[in-house]
C-alpha cells in the first residue's frame, strides 16, 4: 500500500477533476477564442471555472487571471509590479520565508538596483506583524508575505500586516502567496486586503500546469508576453482548457466539504505531533501557535533528511525533506527561524491531504522508528 504524505509538494488528482481534463481534451476540445459552436463551449468551459476560483476567494470573476501555476503568477505580478509602481519608489518588503518563485524575481530586482528587506519570522515560524509593517515606508511598492508557509505550516498575520500597510501606505501594492492555505483554511480576498493573491491547480487535487491569481478591481500592471489578447493580455496565449476545467472542477467539488476536511486534518496533525514530542529523537519544528493542520515539519535527530526519506520510500512512504522546489538544497526557511543546521539537515515534512488516515499516521510513526533504530546502527 501506498503512503502519500507530501501533498504540500502535489495533491493527487480528484476524479472531478480529471473526468473534466478528459473531457475537455476528447470531446470538447474547441480553442475558446474561436467563434464557432466548439469554441463557444470551450470558452463556457473556462467562463465556469473562473467562477468557481472566484467563489472560492469571494470575488468577482473578472478579478481571476489564469497562468500555468503559482510561480508564473508571481513572476506576472513581482515583475509587473516593478514596472508599473517601481519607477519612483525603489523599495520591496517581503518575508524572509517566500516561496522561490517569490523570492528569486525579488532578487533579480535587488540585483538590478532595487532595495530589500526580508523580514525574519521568531523561532515559532511566523512573521511578527509589527516587524514587517516597520520595515515598510514611504519608499515601499510592493510588500510580499505568504499566507501559509509550505515548510511548517505556521500562518502569518497577512491581513495584520496588509490592513496597517493600506492605512498608512495606501499605494503601496500588497501580494500573497496563498498556495498552501487555498481550500485549506478560508482565504477571502477581501479580508487579506490584498492586491494580488496567486493559487494553484495542483496542490488542490486538480492537475498541474494550471494556476491563477487575483488582481484586484482598479489594479493595473503590464504585461510581460504578448500574443492574441487571452486573459486580458495578462497571460495571452491559448488557454489549456483541459487543465483550467479541471482546476475548477476540483474546487467546486472541495468546496462543500472544506470545513470537515480540515477538521480531520486537524485531529491527524495533532496526533502525528503527539507521538512525535514522545520520542527523545524527534525535535518538532513545527510549533507556531496559528498553523494550518496540513504541514508538520519534524527532524529524526542523528540521521539526514535524506537517508530517511529514501528508507521512508523504501517502505512505500512518500514524505519530503522541505520544499519539493528546493530540491535537496538547505531549508532557508529553517534557517530563517534560527533552526542549527543539524537539525535542519535532518528534518522532513509531513503533508497531509483530505484523503490522510489515521491508519496512514501509525504507519508512517512505525517506519520512523524502524529507520531510526537501523539507520543509526549502520552510522
């Protein structure tokens, strides 16, 4: 049997979602910039999906853009930002826990002569309101924080920081990452007081390569392709419509059944947590006090991430080692909250999905202390 618990790297496709990717590939399969009957279908298609992520963040439709995923969002958004609002002011704020697809265009713009700040979170993993509203002034276009880090799970005070920014920085352009808590925990776009929001089909059981973010009623920023005019010529190319119906299918079927999910979600988390602060090995990184249930990030002390993993896998348990973007490399989100590089090199994370068991849980705690008690022997 199969234990998927790296759902915060991909969710498995729901049936929703994929009977919808099929059909719009088989038998609706129209480009929905043409003017015939199949185009008009393919456009309706996309037309109810845009619905569907807009009733999910309680906005107007209009407000929707759809791309390829989370990460050319925010490269939409960062680098178009820059350009729009970026000519006067030559200040960007953003947490020092961003996602890369984040992180790496707000580099880029440091690199060519804009100024960053990167505000640390505390040892619990969460930003400190007050700290991140200080390093924004009147030289600040654009602040950046995420809503719920994908390492740790810990949720950050967006709508803190993003209300006190408005009042006292009103111009100052406002951006969140709400990948991971998009139909986890309720993300009303309005309640963010947000200017951009970016999510992603993928990580909410729909399939990869469709994504979307929210631009807000008034906000303009400029392209960066150019093409035929799809989506207000914010991303113009065909739209996959295949992988578009899919994304909405998926969160009109999560929808309903939003508020059950994160409860079991809740009572797995706090068990997994249980167990692990019984093992004098186990040092759990996950500890803010306002987290999402989905994500818990532990490290096995005295083996490396690595090796664990892989013994992990061996038993048929898919976990992460951090952020499946990074790739391997050191956590700079663990790094950030002060965590030892020992630590650090020896942390997974756990990321559960609507479908996790209980079962699933002593499973994996099971094959975490076999590893653990042969692993060390070989060290």
């Amino acid at each position: 049997m199969e234990i998927y618990l790296d759902n915060a790297a991909t969710t498995k496709p729901c049936e929703p979602a994929v009977s919808a990717c099929f059909y719009n590939m088989v038998e609706q399969y129209g480009n929905p910039s043409s003017l015939h009957s199949a185009g008009v279908k393919a456009e309706a298609a996309v037309t109810e999906a845009r619905k569907a992520i807009a009733a999910a963040l309680v906005c107007s439709p209009e407000c929707i853009t759809f791309t390829s995923g989370a990460t050319e969002s925010n490269n939409i958004i960062i680098f178009g930002a820059a350009e729009r609002f970026g000519k006067r002011k030559k200040k960007i704020v953003i947490s020092a826990l961003e996602h890369p697809s984040v992180a790496a265009p707000v580099k880029h713009l440091e690199d060519m002569g804009f100024t960053v700040v990167r505000v640390k979170p505390g040892r619990s993993g969460e930003i400190d309101a007050e700290e991140f509203c200080a390093a924004v002034d009147e030289n600040t276009f654009f602040a950046s924080c995420m809503l719920v880090n994908n390492e740790t799970g810990a949720i950050m005070p967006v709508r803190r920081i993003f209300s006190r920014i408005k009042r006292e920085y009103p111009d100052c352009m406002t951006h969140c990452d709400a990948v991971q808590g998009f139909m986890k925990i309720p993300v009303k776009a309005s309640d963010l007081c947000a200017d951009f929001i970016t999510v992603s089909g993928h990580k909410v059981h729909a399939i990869k390569g469709a994504g979307a973010m929210y631009i807000k009623k008034g906000v303009r920023i400029p392209p960066h392709t150019f093409g035929g005019g799809q989506e207000k010529d914010m991303r113009p190319g065909t739209e996959s419509v295949p992988l578009i119906a899919a994304f909405g299918a998926a969160v009109r079927a999560m929808m309903p059944t939003m508020s059950s999910a994160h409860e079991n979600a809740e009572y797995l988390s706090s068990y997994l947590i249980e167990k692990l602060n019984k093992l004098d090995y186990i040092t759990v990184n996950s500890i803010a006090e306002n987290r999402s249930p989905y994500i818990v990030n532990f490290s096995v002390e005295g083996i490396r991430s690595e090796i664990m993993l892989h013994y992990l896998e061996s038993r048929n348990i898919f976990v992460s080692s951090g952020s499946a973007c990074s790739k391997g490399a050191h956590s700079s989100v663990l790094s950030a909250m002060g965590i030892s590089d020992k630590l650090a090199d020896s942390a997974l994370r756990v990321s559960l999905s609507r479908t996790s068991t209980k079962g699933e849980i002593d499973i994996l705690l099971s094959a975490i202390a076999d590893g653990r008690s042969q692993l060390a022997k070989v060290k």
